[in-house]
C-alpha cells in the first residue's frame, strides 16, 4: 500500500487529483485510517508492532503530500502568472490630446516675460460698474472718450468691462504702492466685428507704481517684453497718443520679423504715465474703504495690448473671428503641444 500510494501522489498531475489521493489514503475512511481501525482487535504485542508500521506508512504518505503539493501549488502560480502577463511591448490605446488655445500660449509667453521681471499676475471681474471702468479711470460720463469704447450694458445699469484698465483701479485700493502687476481677461466691445475687431477679446494690462517711476522704465519695460518675444534685435516705436487716464499717452508698436517676409510694425497696445486724477480716485475709494491715502506724489505707469494681435501673426490666422468660431480645423493645428 505504501509503494502504491507514493507513486499515485508522485504522479497525481494537479492539486485536484492530489487531494482526492489524499482523501483515498488517509481521509477519514482512507485506507490507512481503515487499517488503524483494526489496531484494536489484535493482541497487545501485535498491535505495538503493527501500530508502529502503519504509522510509519502514514507518515511516509503525509511527508510525499506535503512536498507534491508544494511542487503542484508552485506550478499553478507560474501558469498564473504566465498567463496572465502584460505584454509590454504592445502598442497603447491612443488618447485623443487636447492643446493650449493660440491665445493662452501668447498669454504663457507674455506672463513668462512679466514674471521674470518679478510681475505679480492677476484677474478681476469681467462684469464691472461704471465707476472702476470709466469714471476712476478720468473718463466722466460727459466725456467723448466714452464713446472711444462702445459699452456692452447690463440692465443693472452695470457693464461687460470695455479693458483690463478698472483692474488698475481695484488693485491700487487693495494694495500700497510699489507694485508691478500685470493683469489678464477677457474684455467685450460692442462694435461690428471684422478681420481684425472682434465684440470679445483678451488683453494684457501692466501696472508699475512706485517713487519715481518714469517714462524711460515705461520704455524699457516695453522693449524688454519685445525682447522676449522677438530676440535680442527686437525693435519698438512710441507714438504720441490720447487716453483719458495716462499722460502723457502713447502707442506702442514692436517690429516684427517675419522668416515669412511679412515683417512690419505690430501695433500692439498703449501706454502712458499714471494722471494724476486717478491717483486721486483710487485715493478717494481707499477714503471711503477706511484705508490711508498712499497715492499722492507717486508715479507709475500702465500699459494695455491685445494678445489676438500677437498670435495671429505668429501662428498666420488671417481673420480673428477664426479663435472663437470653435472651427475643429483651426484648433486642431495646436493638439497635443503645449
Ligand atoms: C485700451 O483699451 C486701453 N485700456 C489701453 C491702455 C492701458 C492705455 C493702460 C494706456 C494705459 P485700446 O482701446 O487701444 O486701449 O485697446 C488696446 C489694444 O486692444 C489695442 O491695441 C488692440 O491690440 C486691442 N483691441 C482693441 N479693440 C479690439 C478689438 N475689437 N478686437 C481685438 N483687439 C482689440
């Protein structure tokens, strides 16, 4: 019975068959179990003799279950995991990308400029009143220059901001000078849109003040950002111009060169020394808030520009409606870089 049983563990092929072995030999009414039954009908001295033997028997037998079924475990391990292995030389699953918008990828490389410049970057609120829009900036209601910027209404008697310009006003009553700050959004015109007008647009708005800042730290601040954008060699132009809460004002231009031969002058934005008028206003708001007056005898300048300008030049987009049509083809030109 022993040789038998060995051999029928030796050669049971899977933990299924080892286990009915198992129960065959020395399950409850195994065979070797059987046996011992017996022990008990023979003289004393037999049964010592005998007892000892099927013992020896039986434990031959758990000794040869014990090592099969370490063997037949480790096998169906190994099968597990052979089968269930990951192919990693197989081709993924595509993800469709995603891309930054044109417009956010110029606000990346401006806000970069600005940053290492040590700019702080803000946003503010796209529904404005009439006071941080017009009024604080020295545009009274009276003023021609309201009609510079044709004004989305609200029927609160608020509005859609015409710039990023009110920012400067909120962030001054917020905080005391020295700053530098550039703000981004959206801002909305009510104005008939063409190739290079669009009702909703994005702008840059920049706000240095301090003691005795001057035109010149204007200028430099202008060429560096075309610097940045343009190389080393990049030029800018300042031409007088008129806003309501800068003077003096200017417009500003940077040469763009253009590997394509379309270089010229990109009229970027305007620009100009803080008026003193809106010093005063933010001073009054800071009155009316409790805070101290801080804004008599500083200086500082601001500047505005419109991103749409710079990305449609640099990625070639002929007519600014096309950033906001949602038109697949266009946008998916910029899938997958960042
Ligand atoms: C302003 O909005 C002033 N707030 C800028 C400023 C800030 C001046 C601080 C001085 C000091 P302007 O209306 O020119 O200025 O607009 C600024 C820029 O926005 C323009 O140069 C142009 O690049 C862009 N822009 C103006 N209107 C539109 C439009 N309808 N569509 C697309 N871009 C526009």
């Amino acid at each position: 019975m022993r040789e038998e049983a060995l051999q029928a563990i030796q050669s049971a092929p899977d933990l299924e068959t080892l286990q009915a072995v198992k129960t065959r030999y020395v399950g409850k009414s195994g065979l070797v179990t059987k046996e011992l039954g017996t022990l008990g009908k023979l003289p004393p001295e037999e049964r010592k003799r005998r007892g000892a033997e099927i013992n020896a028997v039986r434990q031959a037998i758990d000794a040869a279950l014990q090592g099969r079924e370490a063997v037949l475990k480790r096998a169906a391990l190994d099968a597990k995991l052979a089968s269930e292995a990951v192919d990693v030389t197989l081709p993924g699953l595509p993800l469709p990308s995603g891309g930054l918008h044109p417009i956010n990828r110029v606000y990346e490389d401006l806000i970069g400029i600005y940053e290492r410049m040590g700019y702080v970057v803000v946003e503010g609120p796209e529904v404005e009143d009439e006071h941080h829009n017009f009024e604080a900036l020295n545009v009274p209601w009276y003023h021609p220059a309201r009609d510079l910027q044709d004004t989305f209404w609200l029927e609160d008697g608020r509005l859609l901001r015409t710039h990023t310009s009110p920012m400067q006003i909120r962030y001054m009553v917020d905080h005391e000078p020295p700053m530098k700050v550039v703000v981004r959004g959206k801002v909305y015109r009510y104005e008939a849109t063409d190739a290079t007008h669009e009702a909703m647009f994005h702008q840059l708005e920049g706000l240095v003040v301090g003691d005795g800042v001057s035109m010149a730290d204007l200028k430099g601040t202008i060429a560096e950002m075309a610097r940045g954008l343009y190389g080393p060699s990049a030029k800018v132009r300042f031409q007088p111009s008129y806003y309501p809460f800068v003077e003096p004002g200017a417009d500003f231009a940077v040469w763009w060169d253009n590997p394509r031969g379309e270089s010229k002058w990109l009229e970027l934005g305007g620009c100009g020394m803080i008026h003193p008028n809106v010093f005063k206003a933010v001073d009054d708001l800071r009155e009316v808030q409790g805070k101290p007056r801080v804004y008599g005898g500083k200086a500082g300048f601001a500047f505005g520009l419109g991103p749409e300008r710079i990305a449609m030049l640099k990625y070639g987009i002929p007519d600014i409606r096309y950033f906001y049509a949602n038109d697949p083809r266009v946008l998916g030109q910029f899938r997958g870089e960042l």
